[in-house]
C-alpha cells in the first residue's frame, strides 16, 4: 500500500476536498510548474490567478477617480469602495445596523486604532501570553495612560491558557476605568484556537474585547452574529494573498464610539480650521481612515472573498485538518538511531483537532541538541521549500515554548549596553545559546498531499 492510500485510509474525508485540486491545476498552477513547495500560508496567502484577472479588467475598462470628491469618475471609484466594504460584513455575518468595517493598511494597522485611540486611564489592558506583537505593542499606549496591564500565561504542553487565571482576573475589571482584553482566535505561533466563548465571558464582567482574527480566518468562518467583540483585526492578504497591504478593523459601533483619536487627518474630518484651531472628526468609518484610501486595490477585496466563498470554508478547513493530522503523525515517528525524537512539536501535537494548520517545531540532533532554526530554513531553501523561522512576532508564546525565564530575560535587558540596542546574535548570547526561534510548517488551502510529503522527506533526511 503507498503511502497516499494509508492517508486516505486515516482521513478519509480528504476525498471530500478534491475540488481544491482541480482548483489547484486551474487557478494555481504556478506552484506546480516552479515545482514551489509553499507551507508559509500563516505568514501569507496565496493568491489565484483568477483574482488578478478579474482585478485587472475591472482596472482597464473603467476609470477610477480619488473618492474624495463627487465627479463622476469619484463616484465610481466611491461606489467600489463602499460596496467592498458592505461586503466585508456580508462575508463575516455582521450586522451593519451593529459593525462597520474600517480600512487599514494590515491588521497591525487595525490594531494601532486601537491602541492610539482606547480610553485606556485608570483602566485595564488584559492580554495573553500568546499574542502577536501588533497586541503587544498596544501595551505602551496602556502604560503611557496609566492603566494596568495583565498578561495571562498559557502552558505547555499545548500552549493553552490557564482558564482558572483567566476567569480571575476578568472578575476584576477596573471599576474607575475602561476594560480591554485582547486575544487571538487562532495562535500564529502555536495554531491553537482559542475559545472564542471569552467573548461573552469577557463581556458579562465589563469588558471590552479586541480579537485577532488574522490568523484564523484564512481557514475558519467567523461569524459575527453567532460571537460580538467588540473589534475584529483581520489582513486580507492572509487570507486570499492579494492584495496587500489591505486589512481591516471590524468595529462594534457602540464601541467605536469610546475611541478618540490623538491626531486628524486628510479624509477624517468634516470641517477643520487653522485660524480658528478647531476640527470636526467624520462620523464612523471616514473618521479612521487616515488620507485617501487604497481605491483601486479595495474592490480586488470584494473579488477575494469571492473566491473564498467559491470554494467554501467547510472544504478549507477539512482540507487543512486532515494534511495537518499527516504531518503531526508523521513527525512523531521520526527519531534517531539512538532513539532521540527528532522534532519537538510547541502546541497540540496529538491532533488536529482546536488546532490550524501551523505545526511549530524544533530540530534535534541524535544526542537531543537543538539544530540552529536558521541552518533548517537554508537546506529546506535548497529544496525550494518554503517555511518560516524565528518567533513569528510572538515572543510571548516564543518563551514560554523555549523555556526562556523571566531572570534570564531581566538580566539580559537591564545590562548596560543593551538599554537601546539590541541585535538577535546579542539576544543569543544573552540567553547562553539557547534557541531563539522555531520552524513552522503552515498549511494552507491550496496546500495538496504531495507539498506536506516533500516537506516529511525533507524532515527524515535531517535523521542520524
């Protein structure tokens, strides 16, 4: 029997998904003909070559004016911009009488609407370890206000939250201040999905909830009438590969109306005066939209989603699931001729189940010493495999998986030549060489058999 039919035979329901290949041959046959062994989808998507095409006609039969204005090709381009972004919350189920969707570069983007414009003094900020540094970062917008920020741990082996931690200190939020507790749906470290039942949870002590949906969304739907947070942080890139330099903030309108912005801009305002030093913010989603927006690359977000709802999110996800239980069985049976295993896997590594589609690993020598994830990311690009190394912006989670302690980290941060400055050879260092980083393999939609079977015939040539 090959190895294809003992696949099938464990995940059978990856017969369910074979419109992704004929997909695949269509729309994305310049993987196949690069012979592109593409496993980075956490990192970006993949765009279909239908997307371009349809983009592209709609870019040489019309013209396109700056929106901000009402002459005809200035409608035209309006019209676009504003049927994309009804489309937005069409695609996520929300109700436009309850969420509007604000354009932003990225959904670090979003995320610093937040952070800047959060009524943050003599409040909470409460977030996991767990979080891209886009979340992090809002912590210095907290600080700088006054406000008291909690992280919440998560464990090994899974790199799940401590529930129990979690529920204690939603108990208490600021009753002087606005509360916010940020989290992802979906680990883009670990791929562990994070209950989205926090949402209510959150909201039933008083807190306002900011999710990162950047990671989950690319292969799971998120419905914003079945869970409310309050903001919703997603990149359209991660999801169908272009265009980039698009996301968006999907904001409760009850919520938005908390924020106040530190600055104004071209396109925020109604009215603004020099001599008389005042200005008038636009009412809801012009308001943080900062300049003229990307108006001829916003209606190529409407033809995405498309696609993404051409194919299904039900096939998507099977499709994932089931080549992410292969490359999980798989590579806990790799060991060395002295038995050493040669993968540590950092997250759920039993199943595929409340899990994506990005396995983080480390390698291993037969004696159990660490391969540099850098020396594993320069032989699978020799094999044209793409992956991805480091700590993926989430340092957090990073530690917590590499065992890096907080007295390491003090010691390391408060010498004297490391106050402004400090390269990743130098953190290195600072560690006693432990390892900084980690391999992550990430399936994606378009992902087959074949690309997670170079990647395990790469993985056993690694072996003693």
């Amino acid at each position: 029997m090959n190895e294809f039919q003992t696949f099938l035979e464990k995940y059978p329901s990856y017969t369910k998904t074979e419109s992704i290949d004929a997909l695949r041959k269509k729309d994305y046959a310049r993987l196949d003909r690069g012979e592109h062994v593409y496993l980075d989808y956490t990192g970006g998507g993949i765009y279909a070559e239908s997307q371009i095409e349809k983009h592209h006609q709609l870019l040489q039969e019309h013209v396109f004016g700056n929106p901000h204005s009402t002459n005809p090709t200035s409608q035209a381009a309006t019209c676009l911009v504003e049927g994309a972004r009804e489309y937005i919350l069409k695609f996520f189920n929300a109700d436009p009488n309850e969420y509007l969707a604000i354009f932003t570069s990225n959904a670090s983007g979003a995320l610093k609407l937040i952070g800047e414009s959060y009524p943050f003094s003599n409040g909470r900020y409460l977030l996991t370890f767990d979080n891209h540094n886009s979340v992090n970062g809002i912590r210095e917008f907290a600080h700088a206000r006054g406000a008291d920020v909690t992280y919440i741990p998560v464990m090994l082996p899974d790199m799940r939250v401590d529930a129990s931690q979690l529920n204690l200190e939603l108990s208490q939020p600021s009753k002087s201040g606005h509360n916010l507790f940020a989290y992802p749906a979906q680990s883009n470290f670990s791929s562990v999905k994070h209950p989205l039942e926090w949402i209510e949870q959150a909201h039933a002590y008083g807190w306002d909830v900011l999710l990162d949906a950047a990671a989950y969304v690319p292969t799971n739907k998120l419905d914003l009438r079945q869970v409310n947070p309050d903001f919703v942080a997603i990149s359209f890139y991660k999801i169908f590969g272009y265009p980039t330099g698009l996301g968006a903030l999907i904001a409760r309108k009850s919520a938005l109306e908390k924020l106040h912005r530190p600055w104004f801009a071209g396109g925020t305002i109604t009215v603004a005066s020099v001599q008389g030093d005042k200005y008038y913010l636009a009412d809801g989603a012009p308001a943080f939209e900062d300049g003229t927006l990307d108006y001829l690359n916003i209606p190529a977000i409407e033809i995405g989603l498309k696609h993404i709802e051409s194919i299904g999110y039900d096939v998507i996800n099977e499709r994932v699931k089931t080549l992410t239980g292969w490359l999980l069985d798989n590579l806990a049976q790799m060991k060395h001729s002295t038995g050493e295993p040669l993968v540590r896997v950092f997250g759920p590594a039993k199943s595929a189940d409340d899990r994506g589609g990005a396995v983080t690993v480390n390698f291993y020598d037969k004696n159990g010493i660490a391969f540099d994830h850098r020396f594993i990311e320069s032989e699978a690009n020799k094999l044209n495999i793409s992956l991805r190394t480091g700590c993926f912006c989430n340092p957090g989670a990073g530690e917590v998986a590499l065992g890096i302690s907080r007295v390491e980290l003090d010691v390391c941060f408060t010498r004297p030549d490391h106050k402004d400055v400090m390269s990743i050879d130098e953190f290195r260092k600072c560690i006693d060489g432990k390892s900084s980083g980690a391999v992550r393999i990430s399936v994606g939609m378009v992902t087959n058999f074949n690309d997670v079977q170079a990647f395990l015939s790469f993985a056993r040539g690694l072996l003693s």
